[in-house]
C-alpha cells in the first residue's frame, strides 16, 4: 500500500492511495487541473484513479469531484446526507454510489469502513482502508474525538490526522470570534493539543508513519504542530524507541509518497 497527501488545509484537500492495482482519491477539493498536476507530480496519471471517496461536503474536500468524475469516467462514493449537501456542486457524476455511514463495504481489492467524526456539516466521515495486509486511517475536520475513532483508526500501520491549530495562535488572531469559536467548538476542528493526546493514544507497535494534516495557515505552524506530536510520543515510555515516523501535510505543495510494509 502507498499514499501520498496531494494537498491539505482550508484552500484544498486531496489525498492519493493505492494497493493492489487498486488507486483512490480521497476528497478532490481542488481545481481539476490542480489535481491533475498534484497526482502527475508522483507519476500518477488521472486515468488509473478507480474510485472518489467523499468524507464530507464543503467546498475544501470537494472542488474537484464533479469534473473528474466526469472527465475520467470516476465512480464517486459518499453517503446520502453529503451527496443531497453537495448536490449543486458536484452534479452530473459519471458514477454515484452510496455507502452508510458505519457500515464496511468493499471496492475491488479495499475494504473501506466508513466511520461517523463531529463537524458542522450532514454526515461527516473518516476512514479506515485495508487490503487486508495493511490498514490506512483517515481522519481529519473533527471538533472532538471519540471512542468510536478510536476504536476505528486502532492497529492502523498509517495514520492522517488533522492537527488543525494552535490555541494561543488561534485566539490571538485576527480571525472575528464567531469563527473563532466555530473553530473550537466540538463540531469544528482539532488544535495541535487534542491530536496530539490523540495520536498518543492511537500509537502501537506497528504504526510506521503518521501525517498531520489540515493546518490552519494563520493559525498554525508546521514545527509547533510536529513538536506537540513527537512530545506526545515522547512523553509515553512505550514509544520512545518505535520508530514512528511524523510528517506534516501542506497545503501548497505535494507530500511524500510514502509506501507501507506488511508488518
């Protein structure tokens, strides 16, 4: 299995995945042409994307599902709230296909779990995606964690993880307070602290990379969201030789391309 962050944050989200000749998008929340040259610079080119996943329907995590599903003939998946949400934006899909939120369904060579996490939009969803040697975890714009995330995400040798702001940033910043508070709140999204005590609690023996994803770019930092996860982990005597590695997505230019070994 191989991934790859194409893109993170408030502009534009996107991630890549592959695993037995089975490759996917999650979220497409950025222009078409955007998209194509994010997957072109990892040497993948539209025509080998299989499938669209949708976690959710704003704008950020859905710019571009319509007019690739179009223009490459991609079946797009999502649940039934986020489909009738995102109606006049990503109409006329070549394919559209429903899962329920909750309930495991299988794509080709993946088995996809689509689970429920706490944002102001229908019926917002991470997922957990295994080809049945390894596991991927996808979790991002949540205002809260659960045990159901936890319970989901649990045993997954890759991880992307929203680690969205930092709270002092966040409050001394030029942001009005309704959004603000939006933000904190338990249906906005998680500041640096919370994913950290997050991947802490997710992190075994088997885990091999983790990214954090949908900085907030007046709200956050790339090295003040890493140190709070590596001190998390360092904080706790069973990780500190498991050599987890931490990278930090960016919303402007294209992430690793990072493949996972069967443990």
């Amino acid at each position: 299995m191989r991934f790859c962050v194409l893109g993170s944050g408030s502009r534009g989200n996107a991630t890549y995945l592959e695993a037995g000749g089975t490759s996917i998008l999650i979220d497409a929340g950025m222009s078409g042409i955007e998209l194509q040259k994010r997957l072109s610079a990892i040497g993948v080119e539209l025509a080998a994307i299989n499938a669209i996943l949708v976690t959710h329907e704003h704008n950020d995590h859905i710019q571009g599902v319509g007019v690739l599903s179009r223009r490459a003939k991609i079946p797009v998946y999502a649940n039934s709230a986020t489909f009738s949400a995102a109606s006049k934006i990503i109409h006329n899909l070549f394919s559209y296909n429903e899962f329920e939120t909750g309930r495991p369904f299988f794509f080709r060579s993946l088995e996809i779990h689509p689970f429920s996490i706490s944002h102001d939009t229908e019926d917002p969803v991470g997922f957990r995606i295994s080809n049945g040697d390894v596991s991927f975890g996808y979790c991002t714009d949540t205002g809260k964690v659960s045990r159901l995330m936890l319970h989901r995400l649990a045993a997954c040798q890759a991880l992307v993880l929203e680690s969205n702001h930092d709270i002092e940033m966040l409050q001394n910043g030029s942001y009005p307070p309704y959004l603000k508070q939006r933000i904190r709140s338990s249906h906005g999204h998680l500041d640096n602290t919370k994913a950290a005590v997050f991947l802490q609690e997710l992190a075994h023996e088997k885990l091999q990379h983790v990214v954090l994803a949908h900085l907030s770019e007046e709200n956050n930092h790339p090295e003040i969201a890493f140190h709070s996860a590596v001190q998390a982990l360092n904080d706790n005597p069973c990780w500190r030789e498991t050599p987890i590695r931490i990278s930090v997505a960016s919303q402007g230019s294209v992430g690793e391309l990072v493949s996972l070994s069967r443990n």
